[in-house]
C-alpha cells in the first residue's frame, strides 16, 4: 500500500502540475487550452537544446524555455483569443487545437522524430521510501506542484488583480466597466498556464529517458481529466485531483500487475473520470458556475 502511495504521490505532482494550469487558464478565461501540453514539450527541446547542445546550466536553460514559453501563451492570447472575444468558448478551444498542431508540425520538422533526453537539476540517487527510489526531481515536482497550487489559490482570493481574474471569467464586459484590466488578466492566465506546463515537462522529464515530439500528450491528458476531477474553478481542487489520478493510476498498475491487458492504467483513469462527470461533474472541489458569452 505504501508503494502505491508513493508511486501515485510522484506521478499525481506532475498532473497537478498541468492540471494547475488547465484550471488557471480556464478560470480566467472560461476556456479549456489543449496546446498546453505540448507548448511545454516545445519548451522542453528548448532547454535540451540549450543545456546539452550548448552547454548551459540546467537552471539557465529550463528558465530560457519557461520565458520563451511563457511568451508564446501572451502572444497566442493577444492575436487570437483576443481577437476572438466575442466568439463562442468552444470556438476558442478548437483553436488551441490549431496550435497544439502547429507546435507539434515545428517541432517535428526542427527536431525530427529521434528521442531526446534531459538529465535532471539535481544528481544523487535520491531515497528509498516505502521500497520506491523516490529521485531528487520527483520530490521537487510534488513540491513546486503544491507550492503553485496554494501561491495561485492565494493569488486568486487574496488580491485585488486575482479577484479581478474571477470577475473577468465570469463576465468581461462588467469586470471591464469597473475598472479590471481584463487585457492583462487574460494574458496573464494564458502566459502562467503555458509557463506552468514546461515546469511540469521539464521536472518529468528525467524520469521519462527519452522523450520525441507528441510524447507529452498523454501526460497533459491525465492532468485535464485531473482538473475535471479536482473541479475546474479550483486550483487547490487541481492539486488533490492530481494526486487522485496518480493514486488511480498506481493502484490499477498493482491490482492488475499479472494482466496481460494493454492500457489498463488509462482505462482506470478513464473511468475515475466517467464516474466523476456522473456523480459529481463539477468535480470535488469546483463549483457550478455560469459564464456570459
């Protein structure tokens, strides 16, 4: 039962991580971005590119590959969700489709499909907790995983730019006319979000050995359907979700260790999720609701 604990405990702090930034773009924008993920693999061949080809620092390069990232989110808000405001939310997220495919076309053709590998910020050997080598890394990615958790939920509830986040998701044009900088809000979200997924890429990386372009999408997808879980207008919400699908996830690989059944560790997560959309679908945390537009 231990090694389940741990092993869910790791993989649950880097979906909380992506789930973090699922729930923070969708909270100050009502939209649900599937380009995060391999936004953040963009960033992570960045910093590949830059630690191992040229020699810098890890901390030089996986900065570089945040900022970068970060301001491909700004960009992408300010010269398409912005210029589609009035627009449909759904219409919005077909169009992080487009650059989800965008991304993953440069990548291929700049990088190729031969596996890259990223070595970690810390070297060591890590330790031995209930039987599991937990590395370095790993404890760091269920640290900074809580850490922006609680920073962003303290962000959110305890500032005046944070409520302004709030008020901007739930009716720009009101939030606008009382003074909130609904532009910078929502390039805010939109830039943290794409940040927060190459933090979560470049911690999980190390653990992965070899990574190619698209290698990510499933990861992001356990971090969405963490968001689901944990509600999608709670980002403390985000966080236990993502231990919840990492718990899953550990416990259907033990149960059924001697099966010879492919994916049935996604099919449990799958079904966490059926069952929470049935039972719950505003998710453990989140809350019902409403957007105008």
């Amino acid at each position: 039962m231990g090694e389940v604990f741990v092993l869910g405990a790791i993989a649950g702090g880097i979906y909380g991580l992506f789930a973090v930034a699922t729930v923070l773009v969708y909270r100050g924008s009502g939209v649900l971005n599937f380009a995060q993920g391999e936004v953040g693999t963009l960033g992570l061949f960045l910093a590949v590119w830059l630690i191992n080809d040229h020699g810098m620092p890890w901390v030089v390069g996986a900065l570089a590959a945040v900022v970068v990232t970060t301001a491909i989110g700004v960009l992408f808000e300010r010269f398409v969700v912005r210029k589609m405001g009035d627009a449909p939310r759904v219409s919005v997220a077909v169009a992080t489709v487009g650059l989800l495919l965008f991304v993953l076309s440069g990548e291929l053709v700049r990088v190729g499909a031969s596996p890259k590998s990223l070595p970690g910020p810390f070297s060591g050997n890590g330790w031995r907790i209930a039987g599991v080598v937990v590395s370095p890394t790993q404890a760091l990615s269920l640290v900074v995983a809580l850490g922006v958790g609680v920073a962003l939920a303290t962000l959110l509830r305890r500032t005046d730019f944070g409520l302004g986040v709030l008020a901007a998701a739930q009716d720009p044009s009101a939030a606008q006319l009382v003074g909130v900088p609904v532009n910078r809000v929502s390039a805010f979200v939109w830039g943290a979000g794409a940040g927060l997924s190459t933090v979560a890429c470049l911690l999980v990386a190390p653990g992965l050995g070899a990574f190619a372009p698209g290698a990510l999408g499933r990861l992001f997808l356990f971090g969405l359907a963490a968001a689901i879980v944990g509600g999608l207008t709670s980002l403390p919400g985000a966080f236990v979700g993502g231990l919840v699908v990492g718990l899953v996830e550990a416990s259907s690989g033990r149960i059924f260790a001697e099966s010879s059944l492919p994916g049935v560790k996604t099919l449990a997560v799958f079904i966490l999720l059926l069952v929470t959309l049935l039972v719950r679908p505003h998710g453990l945390f989140g809350t019902r609701e409403s957007r105008h537009g």
